[in-house]
C-alpha cells in the first residue's frame, strides 16, 4: 500500500511518538510517580478534571502512553489495522471515526472506572478494529466468503488484547467503548451505503457531546473535597516544621485549621450522590475527620491551659486514627512530587536501649528491678528523642523527650496507680513554664509556675478545696488519722515565714523558716529523738569531707596527669541516697578526652552526701563541679 493511502495513519504514529518523546523530556524520568503525575499533568484522562472543565483531556489522552512497550504495541496496532482503515474510508473519515472512537472509549472509561489515570491510543484502536469488522463482513458477504474466519480472527486478536491489558493493567471499559463506537460507526456508513463520505459522524458527533455533558459529576465534588482534606493536612504538617512560634500563633493556625476540617466535613455532606465503591472510604473519612478535629481541639487547650496533659489526649485520638489511614481511593495523584533534603551535617547514629532500674533511678543489670527504661542512645551513650519509663509490672511511668541526655520538652509523670503525678516541660533539664502536681488519688494538686522565678499559682488539698489562690493562701497538710502534718503559708507564691511540721502521732518533727521562698533556717526532731539543725545548703548534695578538701583532690588529679590542653570542663550529675554517683552530662566541654577524664576523677573521688529534706531525710539531688585543666 502506498504512503499517501496511509498519510494520517503514519502522521497520528509520529504525533504519538513526539508526544511520548516530548513527555519524556518535560518529566525527566520514567520512575514512578513522577512520570504518571507528569502524564496527568499533561493531558492524561481522569474523571475529577475532565468532567470539571478540562474537557481536551477526552482527546489529549489518545498521544500520552504510560511506557515503551506500551507505545511500540499501539503503534504496531495502529499501522496494521489504521492503514486498512484509511485505505477504505479515505483520509478525512478515517480522522473522524479514530477520533470519535476515542471519544466512545473516553466515555466508557468514565462510566466504569473510579478515578482511574488513562493514557494510550488503544481506545481509539479498537475503534479501528470495530469498524474494520464491520466493512470485512460486509465484503465478504459480497463476494459470497464465509465470514467466520473474520469472526475467529477477531476473537484471537480481543483475547490477546484482553491478556495484555490484564498484564499492563490497561483500561479494557475503554477499549469496549471504542469497540463498540467502531461497530456503531461502521454499520451506520453500511446503512449510508458509503465508506467514504461523513455523514452520520455529524449526528454522533453532538450526541457523544450531550453523552458526556449528562454523566454524573461526583468525581469531581468528590475529589475537591478530598484535597481540601490534603490542603489541611499539608497546612498542619507546615506548622509542625515551623520553629519558634508563639503560643498565639499556633493557637491562631489551630482554629484555622478546625475551621478547615469543617469545610470539609460540610463538602462531604452535601455530596448529593456517591457509588457503593466510595461508601467505605466516606465511612472512614467521616471517622477521620471527626478524629482530626478533635486531636486539633486538644491541641488548642494545650496551648491555652498550658496543660500537656492533653499530650496523652493527642496521642489518643493519633492511636484512633490508624484504622482509618487505608483508603481504597486515595486521591493524592496532583499532590507535588517533594524531593528528600539533603542534611549535609552528619547525623548521629542511635540504637535503641532498654535499660533496668532500681528504686533510686540507679542503673543495675536486669531484673529484679523497679523501672526500665526503653529509648535510644548515641554513640557517647546520651539518651535522645522520646524516651518512656517503666514500672517492673510494665505499666508506664514517663513519657517525655530528650537531647544529648538531658530533658528537653513535654513531660508527663504517672503514679503505679496509672494517674498522673507530675505534667510540664523542661528546657535542658531545667523546669521550665507551667507545671501540674497531681495528688495519689490522680486530682490537681497544684499549678506552678518556673518562669522567669517559681511561683506557686494555685494549691488544692486532696479533696479539691483551694488553699492557695494566684500565689496567696495558707496550706495544710494532714496525716491519713486526720492529724496535722504540716502547715505553712505562700507569699507572693513562694513560701513565706514559719511552716511546722507533725509527726503522725502528733509530736513536733520541724520548724522552717523561709524568705521569698528560700530556706533560711530549720531544725527537725526525729521520732527516735534525732535532733537537726540546717539550712538551705542541705537540700543540695555536697562532698563528704568539704568542697574545700574536694576541690584540693581535684587539683592533684589533674596535676598528675600533666594535660597538654589547658582550660575548663563543667560537669552536671545525679547523687542518689545511695551515694551514687549518675548521670554525667558535660555542661561547658574543653576535649572529648579530657570531658571523659574528668568524669572519671569525679566517679573515682570523695565521697558525697545526698540532698536531705527536712536535715536528715536522704533523696536524689543534683550537683556541678568545674575540673581546671
């Protein structure tokens, strides 16, 4: 067959080829799912956008293929039945059948698939193979030839088809509508007793039109309502990232973003009709977006009550989600492709720890234990990120986070009757804003307050009476056989003047004196008769034999060791009851090998006294020491 009998044939194969070219270029790659967006972004079919107003894409679809071999089989198909075709009906109606057969084949696929991404010419292909069908039994029939060879031939070539769609996951609604408008095409040119002149094109034409302007648009109020679900995600996730904001602020975007969430809730209300294939998705989503709104309101009262207690709340309601993460139908194809930043600074390498404790947070091998901790550690040991603690029965302890060892964030504290102790945030290890005590039976305690100086805010005793109102007030504390325990008063929010303490059998135990919330002076008196006389100094532990003699022992250590580097390391560390000596963090570093050396002399040196309350009664303190190299 001679070239200018297949002119448009061979011209509809380049403008495929170029197209395919052309995409690859614009996308840059065949890797998904950069080249399948790309393809949508350039004209491939997909119900949300061509029912809504980007209708070209019922044509542009017909020149983007989704691979190579995808292309080189249409192309292949094109020539073999196109220019048979094109021999039979002449140029200008062979245009008009290829691409009203896609036109049918767009239809179809619009009809029976769910927001399915269509790209390829084999619509219209098929459409070619219909109408050839057609003319070849009309032919046959005329010159007297059986037509069930045609009809054999068929079959085999739509089962081979049929197998490589299955294998490349090709739209076969698409390929029966452009079957179908190719058979409908060619037996109304049968009962026009021509091949060659357009006429019944000029009727389909407008009806194929009023076809598509009649089909349902809930593919596209659907899919708005979804990516306003995407755009509020997106608004949050950017919030998360953004470093330093006020609690103004955050509490700003939060409402903004539970407006958010209502707009999207009310678009998918008022969706007058959705298929069975999209109720289970509804279903979810409605979950979703109930839980969104909700963890977002928890978010709004942590900010405004200062409360992390709602951490637990947020966590909660995350935990509820996860159900509802699967979709059948996300629609995230126009999302933009992020590529992943590239952190040029070296990032530490963190293993995952879990750690055993005694009583005394006081680290021992293994059980029998009363805590454990579970987190991740670095190279040098140093506890970072979320780390949560234990009882020896499993149920939780802490949660709260860590960098380089120390805390750094949200902490939350539970007794072993799994009610709330202690909720606040430190900044380095240091108290820092607003933090909630919780009495045994789990009620609120107390709200202090640890910026720019403490202040006790507000007290409550164990049956929610107010003892102390914005820093002012008397409190009084009774043993479990209703004798008084202790009884001081708060200035200002600290304490202020004389507290005295009881015994349970009514003797007296202590008498301290404060000045703006510091101890002065105090004496205590054991049931044994032990009697103390102390100040503020006790409640700090403190070298056994003196910071004078401690200080002496630290010059000759390092005098020994005759260092080349010259300078100061300040180290910052627990002292348990036990006069155990834990949890060195370096403060002000000179060299790493001179930071490790000085925490050796301090484990290997005097002995120290724990912090006492009261004069005599041992707890956990921490203490600094300065090694001068």
């Amino acid at each position: 067959m001679q070239i200018r009998q297949r002119v448009v044939t061979l011209s509809l194969m380049l403008a495929n080829m170029l197209a395919f070219a052309w995409s690859r270029h614009a996308i840059g790659t065949f890797e998904d799912p950069a080249w399948t967006q790309g393809l949508l972004l350039n004209g491939a079919e997909f119900a949300p956008l061509t029912l809504d107003t980007q209708w070209y894409r019922l044509f542009t679809h017909l020149f983007l293929h989704g691979n190579l071999m995808h292309l080189a089989f249409n192309m292949y198909a094109l020539f073999t039945v196109g220019s048979e075709v094109e021999r039979i009906t002449g140029p200008i109606k062979f245009l008009w059948i290829y691409f009203l057969c896609g036109f049918t084949a767009s239809l179809a696929s619009l009809v029976f698939n769910l927001f399915a991404i269509g790209v390829g010419a084999s619509g219209a292909i098929f459409g070619l193979f219909g109408f050839s069908l057609v003319a070849q039994i009309v032919e046959s029939r005329k010159q007297e030839k059986p037509i069930a060879p045609l009809l054999i031939n068929f079959i085999i070539f739509l089962g081979v088809n049929l197998l490589y769609a299955k294998a490349l996951n090709a739209d076969n609604a698409a390929h029966m509508g452009g079957l179908a408008g190719g058979i409908v095409l060619g037996i109304t040119s049968l009962f026009n007793r021509t091949y060659h002149q357009v006429k019944a094109e000029y009727l389909i034409l407008p009806l194929l039109i009023l076809l598509f302007l009649s089909l349902p648009r809930y593919p596209v109020t659907y899919f708005k309502f979804f990516q306003e679900i995407l755009a509020t995600e997106d608004s949050a996730q950017a919030l998360f990232k953004r470093p330093n904001l006020s609690d103004e602020v955050y509490v700003k975007h939060f409402k903004q973003m539970d407006a958010a969430w209502d707009t999207a809730q009310q678009m998918l209300d008022a969706q007058p009709y959705l298929p069975e294939a999209l109720h289970q998705d509804t279903f979810r989503l409605r979950k979703y977006i109930a839980l969104r709104r909700l963890e977002n309101n928890f978010r709004i009262n942590l900010v405004e009550k200062e409360s992390y207690r709602y951490l637990d709340s947020i966590e909660w309601s995350q935990q509820q989600m996860q159900p509802y993460y699967q979709l059948d139908y996300p629609l995230t194809q126009l999302l933009p492709i992020r590529k992943k930043e590239t952190d040029t600074t070296a990032q530490p390498l963190l293993y995952p720890v879990k750690i055993w404790y005694n009583d005394e947070w006081e680290e021992v091998p293994g059980p029998p234990a009363a805590f454990y901790r579970i987190g991740q550690q670095d190279s040098m040991h140093l506890w970072q990120g979320w780390v949560r603690d234990y009882y020896s029965n499993g149920a939780i302890q802490m949660k709260g986070f860590y960098t380089d060892g120390r805390k750094d964030g949200a902490f939350l504290y539970y007794s072993n009757r799994n009610t709330y102790e202690q909720a606040g945030r430190y900044k380095k290890e240091i108290p820092v804003g607003k933090w909630e005590v919780f009495h045994y039976n789990g009620t609120l305690k107390s709200e202090e307050y640890y910026e720019p100086e403490y202040f006790m805010k507000n007290l409550w005793d164990s049956l929610g009476v107010l003892r102390v109102k914005e820093g002012e007030g008397l409190v009084q504390r009774y043993h479990p056989n209703g004798v008084l325990a202790e009884q001081g008063a708060y200035l200002k929010g600290k304490k202020e003047g004389r507290w005295i303490g009881y015994h349970a059998n009514g003797q007296m135990y202590f008498e301290e004196y404060f000045l703006n919330g510091r101890l002065v002076r105090g004496r205590s008196r054991t049931t044994e008769g032990l009697q103390f006389v102390y100040d503020e100094s006790s409640l700090f532990p403190m070298p056994e034999a003196g910071f004078e003699n401690y200080t002496n022992y630290l010059r000759n250590a390092v005098r020994t060791l005759n260092p080349t580097e010259h300078g100061m390391v300040k180290i910052w560390f627990r002292v348990t009851v036990n006069r155990v000596l834990t949890d060195f963090q370096v403060d002000q570093s000179l060299a790493p090998a001179l930071d490790a050396k000085a925490i050796e002399l301090l484990k290997a040196g005097p002995a120290w006294l724990p912090a006492r309350d009261h004069g005599h009664r041992l707890r956990n303190g921490w203490s600094t020491v300065v090694v001068v190299f």
